[in-house]
C-alpha cells in the first residue's frame, strides 16, 4: 500500500512539474494600439495611438491562458491635427476619457479558446476605461515565432460612458470606437 501511494504521488508530481507555465513580457517601445473614431452619418473620422505602459501574456503547455496590458491614456494622440492639437484636449476630457482622473486603460484577458484554422485565438475578458469594467471579446492571431500577436475589435463607446457633452454633436458620432493592435513580447 505504501508503495502504491509513493507511486501516486510521483506520477502526480511529474504531471503538475511537466506543465510548463511561461509569462512573455509585453515590448511597450514596438507595441501600438491604433484607435479610429467615425461620424455616424459623414464620411470623416479622427484617428491616433496611444501607448502601453506594460503588460503580458500567461502561457502553459505552449498555450496563451490569460494576461494584462495596461494603457497610458495620457498618450492619446491625433493622426489628424500637427502637435496633438484638435480633438485630443477634448478627448481627455471628462465626457470622453477623464484622463485628469483615470490615466489607464486595463485589458485583462481571462479566457482563450484556441481554433487551429487560420491560428485564431478568441479572448474573453475584462476592459476597464473610466473605471468601469465590460466584459469584452475579440479574436487575436498569434505567431509564436516572431512573439506578435495582432487583433481588430470595436468597443460601443457608451457602454464605458464616453459620450459627447453635446447632446446634438453625441448623436452625430458612431457609438463604435474601433481598436488595432499589433503586440511584441
């Protein structure tokens, strides 16, 4: 019986020991996270970065299970204005990001379904802008070789409370703010 409990005890010892977990550090300089804001009924849209200040990916067995990134909102620019000039004032405002009171963004991916075809990697998680937290989903492509993973998705911007503080120019822009990434680790 002795022997039978040593032999349990090392096969699950060897189980838990051959799960190899990894975490994969976020390269904030290479990283960027494009946004695109559009006007609901005109051809016209503003469009920018903003940085990370850190973040990473969680692995076992080779397989992405979770992570964190966090985003500087103090970096929001505007590809469309010289010298960050334009909409970005406004867009570190209170209606929109209230940055004087919430400088971050946080992502944290809780769930990952991994499908084969086309390496596509649907993530489920967490996105908290203004200090309100959504669940969010969205699909990634991950090469494994070059430690990049890269993903589209769009946000419905009330559901974070972003609204403009004109109620007539608020109907006038989309609900959907639209995000690109491209993440080196």
């Amino acid at each position: 019986m002795q022997k039978l409990i040593y032999t349990l005890i090392f096969l699950t010892s060897l189980s838990i020991t051959g799960q190899v977990q990894q975490t994969y550090s976020l390269n904030t300089e290479k990283s960027v996270l494009n946004w695109k804001g559009t006007y609901a009924f005109l051809f016209s849209e503003h469009s920018g970065t903003v940085t990370f200040k850190e973040g990473q990916l969680h692995s076992k067995d080779g397989n992405i299970m979770g992570g964190s990134f966090v985003i500087d909102m103090n970096s929001i620019t505007n590809e469309d204005y010289e010298l960050n000039q334009g909409p970005v004032k406004h867009l570190k405002e209170e209606d929109f990001f209230d940055v004087p009171n919430f400088s971050e963004a946080k992502l944290v991916i809780t769930k990952v379904t991994y499908f084969m075809e086309g390496n596509q990697h649907k993530m489920e998680g967490h996105l908290t802008i203004k200090g309100i937290a959504q669940p969010i989903e969205f699909w990634a492509t991950v090469d494994a070789a070059k430690k990049v993973m890269i993903t589209r998705f769009k946000i419905d911007r009330k559901r974070w409370g972003i609204t403009y503080n004109n109620k007539l120019k608020n109907h006038a822009i989309s609900d959907a703010i639209e995000f690109e990434a491209e993440l080196f680790f």
